[in-house]
C-alpha cells in the first residue's frame, strides 16, 4: 500500500485529477467584488453522489441538485458565491434550473448531468444576467490548472482557501483525489452554510461513492461548529470520473486507502473550516467520554461547543472552566456535578466536580495556545463523542452585522 | 377595585413594603468594587417561596435554598455578587451554610430562616472572611429605605439596577409588592444567571404563594433569552409577611388585584434584564404563531431569539429576514418553507416563503428602533408562543472575554 495520505504540496496541488477541467472568474455578484463564480467540469461524465442540508428550508440549488442526482452522473459543478438563492420561492427554482440548463447548452451536456450550489444572502435573487455571462466567461477560462480559482470562487467570508489534495498507486496506476470547500459562519452539525466538492479520477460505484460521502460527513464536517447556525444550502458533492482507469469499491484492491484519504481529505477540510471560522484565532476540540451513551456524550460536547460563554471567555484568553460546566449541566445529557472532570490539554482543571491542581495561569497558558483540546470525562459511562469548535471575538460580530 | 398595576415613581419606589429593613454594602468580594453584599430582612417572619435553575449543575447556595424552602418560612435573604459559589464542591456547600448560620445569629433567627443567593464567577470559593465582615455591616445598615442599594449591590455585568413596585388597596388597606433582580449574560429559558427577589406584606398562604411564583416566572423570565447560556444560580424567591394585615389567597377578594400586580413586576423585570442583557441595545419580541402546537411555536421562537446570525444582523442595524427563516428551518419545530409569512412590526417581510413588499430599506428603519416586533406565521395550525430577546453586539464578546 502506497503512499496514503499523503498530500501534495505546491505547483502539483494546482493541478486536477485527470479527466477534470475548472475555472474560476468574478462575475459580478458579490458586492466586494473578486471571483464569484465557478466551474467544474469532467469529461468522462462521473458517477456522482452528494449529501445536503438537514435545515427544512432548503436553497433552490439544493432541491435541484437532489432531482438532478437522482440519474447518479454528472458532468458540471457551477457554483456561486455572494447570492444563496434560498427564500427566493419558485423564480429562485426557475433560477437555479436556468443555470444548469444554461450551462448544459455551452458544454453540450444534458441540463440534469450539471450540478449548482449557491452561498451568500439568503432572500435575494440571483442576477441571471450576471450568471449567464459569467458562464460564458468560466467555459472560456476551463482548465486542468483551474483547482485554485474555484477555490477562491466558492468562498464568502471566508479568509482563504481551503483545498486538499492526495494521491496513491494501486497496481501502479496514479488515483488523485482533491477536495475543496468553504465555510466561515452558519457552521454547525449536519454541515453549515458549507459547500465543499471532491473529485477524483477513481471509477467507483454509485452505492459505495454515496456511503463513503455521507461516512466522511458524519466524521468531519458534522462534527464542527462555529456560531450554532445551520444553513440552508449546506452541499457536499462527490464527482467519480473513472479517467485513472482505476475502479475502486468495497473489498477491492486500493479501497482500503482511497476510503483512508477520503476521510483525511473530508477532515482536513473540516478543520480548515473551523480554524477560519468568522473572527476566529482558535481551533478547539471538545473531547466528551463518560457519557451514557454516544449520543449523550455527542449532546454534552455540543452544548460545551456552542456555548457562547463559553467561546468568548477562550477568546479572552481564559479558560473560565466554570462555564463548561455549566453548559454541560443544561445540556440535554445526564450530567452529575460530582462525577465530572475536565482537563484543558494535559492540565486538570476540575476533578469530580471540584477545582483540579492547575492554576488559572497555568489553564489561561493552555486557552492562549491557536489550537488547543478540552477533554470531558462524565463519569457515568462509555459514551464518546469529539467536537471541533473556534472562539468567538468581537469580529465575528462584526463580520455579521 | 383599586390602584392596581400602578407603579411608584421617585421617593416612594424606595420604599419597602411594610415590616421589610433592607441594606448593600461593599464587601470587597467584586474585583470591580461597589456594593457586592445585600441583605434583606423581615419582621414578622415571611412566608417563603421559590424556584430555581433547571441546570443540572446547581450553585451550593440553591442548594441550601431549597433544603431550607421546607420550612417555608424565611426571616433573611443574603446576597453576594461577585462569586457565585459553584463548582465549589463540599466546602461551597459548607461556605453557604456558614454564610446562614452567621446571617442567623446576627439577626437573632434561626440559620434554616435564612435564605442564600450568589451570583458571580462559577468555580471560586467564596472569600468567607470578607462575607463575615460584610455581614455585620449589612446589619448595621438595615433599613426600610435599603431597597435602592440592594438592587444595586446584586449586580453582576448589568448595567443598571432593576426594581418594579406596585401597590393596591383592598378593603382601605394598602398592600405593596417590591421586585428587584439582576440579569445582564447567561439568559435563557427556565431563568438564567439571574436572581429575583418579590416582598410583599400580603398574608398568602404558602401553596398559593408557590404557585403564582411559578406562573410569573413562566410568563417573565422564562421567556427571556439573551445568550442560551442557563446558569447554575439563578433564584426567584418570594417572601409574603403579611404585616399589611391583609390576607390574600385565590378567590378571597383582592387576589386578583395581587395576581395582577404579581404579573406586571416580573414582566417589567424580565423586560429589563433583556433591554440590559450584555451588549444589547435593542428589546426584540419574537412572536410565532401558527404553530402545530404550543410547544413547536415555543421551540421556533427560541430558535430564532437564539441564533447569533440573527442576533448579529440586528446589531448592524440589518433586518435580514433570510436568517429568521434559516432559523426557523433548523429548529425542531415543523416548518414548512411555502407557508411561512414574517413580519418586521408592521411590515411584511415574508409572504408564504417569498420576499414580501417591505424593502431592505424600510425594515432597516424598523431594525433600527430600540424595540421592535418580528412576528411569524408558520401557517400550520394554531399553536403560539413569544420570547424576549436582543441583539448581540461586539460588546457582548468584550464583556464576556
């Protein structure tokens, strides 16, 4: 087995798994200006699977997306940025059908094998204009070296890109996968106002690529918060060309490490999310064990990881561990006061529901470090859950008002 | 039927009612310095009444309050801010007791009479020395005209102190009810880091007194929200003396009158902390109906008097109408895009899922005001609920970090 997890670096991470081509330019919709508007496209046509918001209220790209996926391949990913196309009632589906078949038109592909994801304002409508000449632009602009660009494109108040790129062998045939995303705020389980894309030159079934997508969301982007907001547009997709020649599936060779750098990419992703999360300096992991159960202990590191006491006192920065606690004891879990401890890295600040041996010097040292873990043991059971969360600062105020 | 729901104003608000001395002072326990002691005292003794936080985590003086509720009958109330005492462990729970025990033999009562209420900085044990010295100059300092420095020695991060009073005559005698309370950060359902102190000279027999206690709190401070953070500490306690002379009780005459003035102080209270929560500088109404049921217009409405994107919107001053039903769809309350209808006081800003007349600018102008209405129609069934809320600005995370 070779060479997994392994990531590229530099000039090479630019370039797209075989078969992919990508464009990013500025079409005008965001008010600050920049790329604005992206382009993924593959020829072969890809077996494709994606996973969606779990907010009742889903963005008109979202409904047509899940119609679209249902024929299991697709072509093109357009995406916008600085307009969410949500709330926009049936022109905002009018809308997001006219940019697939738009797009279907200049590339020559049937309109249900393109895929459109939108983030930005929810309640206003996209400028079609705006988007119609941005995709002439974008199918002028396509390229194998695109992968930067629509990094750029798809961001919001993001601070910058967040791109993952791995590679391995099997049977010395090179498989590539990349992964792109944006996050920011609106970020909280079951995904965020978070689109995130990955394609790879693999050939793998439709069944096994949708299982492997919704696995590495429950085990990154589900498990990060920022603010506690879940958003409307919330995408994942995954594109599965087959242009490597490789195919790859359940109990095959090289499956083992495609699903390995699936994950690492879904997570790294993840974290570069939270780490730029609006305002944030801090990448904090809340690590429950001692629950009753799973999803007791999943419960307690939410509340710890949403709470906003709890997230401004790390910005300040200090530990205020009492107010862990007390997110902990108005969180939905069963929690005893005298059976919990509570250490800030290797530092015990509470032990059984009492202050521990580490100083308020010793812990603000901790919360001043740019990431940091906070480990919960409950005390009650064998429930484990681990969450990633940021701090909160005045600026993510700022950015949102 | 008389005076009833009347506020005192100036001089006369000062007042307690009748057999009730009262004192603050500074006892070095606040690192910010001020008046951080209060103690409150009664003359005939009081029948006593009170609810507490739903956290599972309960600071030592809640519970020492609630062994000491037994009896129902309490002669004392002593407050400290500053610390909060809890996650104090064993030695909170004996620095309570100590804390009533001295209270008890300065005053000549018997400590069970004596109730305890901290608010401050979870984690700390309290310094009880300078508690001990406190109470011998709250002892000294008792006075019918004590009430204006109670409200304010209970301060934590308020801004001001919040005191309602009202009074009423049933039968040619006059009945007065006093509530004071702090609030400012941790402010969410089922009460908050707050305390709330109601005097009265009715005679009201104890089960009655318990029950109203309970509907006000239900009405008033329950339905508050500054942060989503529920405190370990937060107290309402009723004391009802009877040195009126008038004795009050469901069906009796003049109880209705009580019911009333009872109502009307904590929901002026209430909609003070919220004006005064941490940062805020606006009083919002989150009013939903429409519901499938109570319950679900209950959980809409925290939903979004508890979304920071919300909250952070409206500090811009920016209505921004997508958020609310991002908000709305994410909560667990049925929510169906096509039929939800919002409101910016009396501007329509939705309309069955659609952006409605109002424009950007006008609901601008509508968020720009110190207090504003949003009101929902989910469109489903016949279910209401309303909460309080306010914005959330930088301040908050300064006061917080």
């Amino acid at each position: 087995m070779p060479a997994r997890g392994k990531s590229w670096m530099g000039e090479e991470s630019a370039r797209l798994p075989q078969g992919f081509r990508a464009a990013g330019v500025a079409a005008g919709i965001k008010r600050t200006g920049g790329r604005d508007m992206a382009l993924i496209v593959t020829a072969p046509p890809a077996t494709a699977a994606g996973v969606f918001t779990t907010n009742q209220v889903r963005a008109a790209p979202v409904k047509l997306d899940i119609e679209h996926l249902r024929g299991g391949v697709a072509s093109a990913i357009v995406v916008n940025s600085g307009c969410a196309n949500a709330c926009t009632g049936l022109r905002g589906l009018r809308d997001a059908r006219r940019t697939a078949e738009c797009a279907g038109r200049l590339l020559g592909v049937a309109p249900r094998r393109v895929l459109v994801c939108s983030t930005g304002t929810i309640g206003v409508p996209l400028p079609m204009d705006r988007v119609e000449a941005g995709l002439l632009a974008l199918v002028a602009a396509l390229s194998p070296d695109g992968g930067p660009a629509v990094s750029e494109a798809i961001l919001t108040t993001d601070t910058r890109p967040k791109r993952w790129s791995v590679a391995f062998r099997v049977r010395d045939r090179l498989v590539r996968l990349t992964g792109f995303c944006k996050g920011a705020g609106m970020i909280e389980p079951n995904m965020a106002t978070m689109l995130a894309f990955f394609l790879t030159d693999a050939d793998v079934p439709r069944p096994a690529l949708q299982r492997l997508l919704k696995a590495a969301a429950d085990r990154s982007f589900n498990r990060i918060t920022v603010d506690g907001d879940r958003s409307t547009n919330d995408t994942a997709l995954v594109l599965a060309n087959g242009a490597s020649g490789v195919m790859l599936a359940p109990g095959r060779p090289g499956w083992a490490a495609f699903e390995a750098a699936f994950f690492e990419t879904a997570c790294e992703l993840a974290r570069m999310i939270v780490r730029d999360g609006e305002g944030a300096t801090k990448l904090i992991t809340i690590r429950v064990r001692g629950a009753r159960s799973d999803r007791e202990a999943d419960l307690a590191a939410r509340s710890v990881a949403n709470s906003l006491l709890v997230k401004t006192a790390w910005a300040g920065p200090n530990a205020n561990w009492g107010r862990v606690v007390d997110a902990l004891g108005y969180s939905s879990a069963r929690v005893v006061e005298e059976r919990v401890s509570i250490w800030f890295d290797d530092l015990r600040a509470v032990v059984r529901g009492a202050p521990g041996p580490a100083t308020r010097e010793a812990l603000q040292r901790v919360v001043g470090r740019p990431e940091f873990t906070v480990d919960i043991d409950l005390g009650l059971g064998r429930g484990r859950a681990e969450v990633l969360t940021c701090n909160c600062t005045e600026e993510y105020v700022r950015i949102n008002m």
